[in-house]
C-alpha cells in the first residue's frame, strides 16, 4: 500500500497482476487482494479506475460506494492528474509535445479513427523526453484522458512503440530485456473525496523498468 485512510487506498500494483477480475475466472487481482486485506477490518475496496494487466504502479480503490462516485466523477472528467513513465523505441523529435488521435473499439484492441468515425473516442496526452537512451527514450506521459492502452496506442501510431508491448507491435516479441511493457504509472494526484484536500501518491519504477533503463545506458544513482 501507498497511501491509505478511511476512505480510499492507493496500491503499488506489479505487472502481470490484474487490476480487477476477469469473469469468470479465479486469477488473482489487485482488487481481490486488496478486498481479502480489508475483510478483517470490515472494510470493502470498490473499483476507481484500471491500469493495464502488464504496466506497474499507482491504483486507486475506494472503501465505500460514496467515496468511489466522487472520485469516478472526477475520473470521468478527467481531472486527476495521472502520469506515467513510458520507454519508447527511438529519438522523438520534439522533446515536449501533445498527441491527440481518435480510436475505435475492436473487441480487445484499439483501432485508430477518424474524429468523424462511428464510435470514435478521443485520446490525447501530453509528453516530455526525461532522457534520450541508446535508441529508446524515456518518456513522462500525463493523460489528458484516459482510454484503455491509451499511451500505447498513440506512441505506436507516431513510430515509437513502447518498448516489450507486444499487443500493438508484433516485432516486440523479439525484446528480451524487460518481458512486458516498459509502461509504469508513477504518480497520481487526486482530490480527496471527504477532505476535499489534494492528495498526491508517487511510486517508483520497479527492478525490471530500471534493469532495462541501466541497459539502455541510463545510469540510476542509489541513495545512499
């Protein structure tokens, strides 16, 4: 856990862990563990928002259904600040920018549209360049909203996949130094839901993201 109260609690969620439950299915899930900690204390944990089965970092869960709505309100009109750190293959040539497309739904996949398409959605973040690696770059990303593979989508769609994600870029299958996305959601910033007060979490990158930044030539200085 990264933050908790009476009302909301923030996990560290490690990739490869669902976030919520797949119907159906006994899998293990952020929210099935998390409701397993709370049960002794007579506590729930209902659903804010999801993160990608295979990225790491900051999630949200609320403890009663009251806390929940008002934080998907916010959610809904987007103004947590959420932001991610993201490898990217190749040099981006703007450090900072803005990307908006449009996407469409294709069973598990998003589908790049028109903004007159049927159905479409549309995506837009902002990014900064943290550094420029050995033909990568490490990429802050917030979104602006908040569509399901979002960033992954749309670093794909400019040339610059994100490195390890094998759903969007099939020649990622071939990536051997980090074995999932190289996609980690590092801080998040919300209004509290009772104290109306901001709350900020921020998470560090797990062993495997840093492994594959130390490989990409990024040298991580240890606190001493």
């Amino acid at each position: 856990m990264l933050y908790e109260d009476d009302a909301v609690v923030a996990l560290n969620k490690p990739a490869g862990l669902l976030a919520v439950p797949v119907k159906g299915s006994n899998t293990p899930s952020a929210w099935s563990l998390l409701s397993a900690e709370l049960s002794p204390r007579r506590q729930r944990a209902f659903v804010v928002h999801r993160i990608d089965r295979f990225t790491s970092g900051v999630l949200l869960f609320a403890k009663t259904e009251r806390d929940r709505d008002a934080l998907v309100r916010q959610f809904l009109g987007h103004s947590p600040v959420r932001q991610y750190l993201a490898v990217v293959r190749g040099h981006l040539g703007i450090k900072e920018g803005t990307l908006v497309h449009y996407f469409r739904r294709e069973g598990i996949f998003q589908r790049l549209s028109s903004e007159s398409g049927s159905h479409a959605a549309r995506a837009e973040l902002r990014y900064f360049v943290e550094r420029r690696l050995r033909a990568a770059s490490l990429v802050r990303v917030t979104l602006v909203t908040g569509l399901q593979n979002q960033i992954r989508v749309q670093f794909s769609a400019i040339g610059h996949p994100v490195i390890g994600d094998r759903k969007y870029h099939q020649a990622e299958a071939l990536e051997r130094r980090i074995a999932r996305v190289a996609l980690h959601a590092g801080h998040l910033q919300f209004i509290h839901p009772r104290s109306g007060e901001s709350v900020c979490v921020d998470c560090e990158p797990p062993p495997d993201f840093q492994a594959l930044l130390q490989a990409l030539g990024f040298t991580i200085r240890r606190a001493r």
